[in-house]
C-alpha cells in the first residue's frame, strides 16, 4: 500500500482555510452579498487555487454558518434574517452581560490601556465613516472585553458567535444616521469597566445590544 505524504494533507488543509478565511471575510462584511451563489470554479481562478481546497473552504463556511449547501443547486452565501439576528442577539445579551462583568472584576491595566486604543480607533474610524473599519474596530472591542474577562470557555464561545453577528454588525453599521452616536455607548462601557462598577457595566451592555438587536431586525425584510 502507498503512504499519502502526511506534509501533502497538512498543505491541503492549510490553504483549504485559508480560503475559508478569505471569503469568512468577504461574507462577513458584505461585499459578498446574501443569497450569492459561491460557485467553485468561479472561485478557484479568482483566488489563484485548484477547485479542491475551495470545495473544503465552503464545507468549513457551512458549518459556520455563512453558507448554505442547497441540494442539487450548490453552496450559497446564508440568508439574513428577523429570526437569526433575534437568536444571534438574544445569546449575545446573555453571554456578553457576564463577559463584561468579569472583565470589570479582571482586567489589568495592560488589558484597560489596549481597550482604550481600540476604543480610539473606532471614534476615528467612525468620524471618517469609514464603515467596515468601523465593524471591525467594534467587535476587537468586544473581544478585548471577552479576553479580559478570563473565561476561556466563555470567550470561545462568543468568538464562535461573532462571525455570524459580524454579517448584522456591517448592516446595522452602515444604517447608523450618525457613526459617532452609534458607536458612543462603547465609551459608556469602558467608563464603567475602568471605574470598576460593574453592575454600570452590565447594565450598559445589556443595552448597547438590546438596541443593537432592535436595529439588525428594523434593517431586515424577510
């Protein structure tokens, strides 16, 4: 029997995610919109790769929760909805409640200080409406939040979230009449951690995404 070089599947599977990766982002922040058909070929020559690791990237994307296999039509980019964002929001509102009370309790200073520069490059990024920088600088807030608060469990478990929450962010982002008033609750949030009032901390979470939650379903139409 022939030996697979075991170097050739840790290569084949490095790029099949690295794939995954790129079109995550592409999905995640909108340019590739909903309801795109993700066709292998048509993928493969853009991205300069063989149509195989893309046929994986796309298995990885569906169990994410980004694409969607239809049976005898193909993959697909996922389908916005009320229902999703409404499940998505009310498991963040729960887990990120606790997330920003342990931090509050936990975070160093080291951990306060990198939270204040990102919370500045969201500002500029919003003053500038600059919209997916925006998103981005958004949820590296909230995983700063996450890493602070020392559960690691906790914080694999929002990470995993996040990727199909970024998809409502860029939306709601961009439905923002004003950037810089959309995103000053992350300023009232930082206040109450450094402050070390937790209960301001929950408090003002669990708002920020109960009007977070408000907005991605006004932005949808099922």
């Amino acid at each position: 029997m022939v030996e697979i070089s075991t170097q050739f599947k840790v290569e084949r599977q490095s790029l099949a995610s690295e794939v995954a990766k790129r079109l995550s982002r592409l999905i995640q922040d909108g340019t590739i919109p909903p309801g795109t058909r993700l066709v292998e070929a048509d993928l493969a020559n853009q991205l300069g790769v063989s149509r195989g690791p893309v046929r994986e990237a796309l298995r990885i994307l569906e169990a994410t929760g980004l694409a969607e296999a239809v049976p005898g039509k193909g993959s697909y980019t996922a389908t916005l909805s009320k229902k999703d964002a409404q499940e998505i929001y009310m498991l963040r509102i729960l887990l990120e409640q606790e997330a920003v009370v342990l931090a509050c309790q936990n975070a160093s200073a080291a951990q306060l200080e990198e939270m204040e520069s990102i919370l500045g490059n969201l500002f500029e990024a919003a003053e500038n409406k600059a919209y997916n920088e925006v998103a981005y600088q958004d949820i590296r807030l909230h995983r700063k939040i996450w890493e602070a608060a020392g559960n690691r469990r906790l914080e694999q478990v929002l990470d995993g979230l996040i990727v199909q929450a970024r998809r409502y962010l860029s939306l709601q982002t961009m439905m923002y009449e004003s950037t810089i008033v959309g995103v000053s609750d992350h300023r009232l949030i930082m206040d109450a951690i450094k402050q070390r009032d937790c209960a301001a901390a929950r408090e003002v979470m669990r708002q920020h995404l109960v009007e977070a939650a408000e907005a991605a379903a006004k932005n949808i139409h099922d």
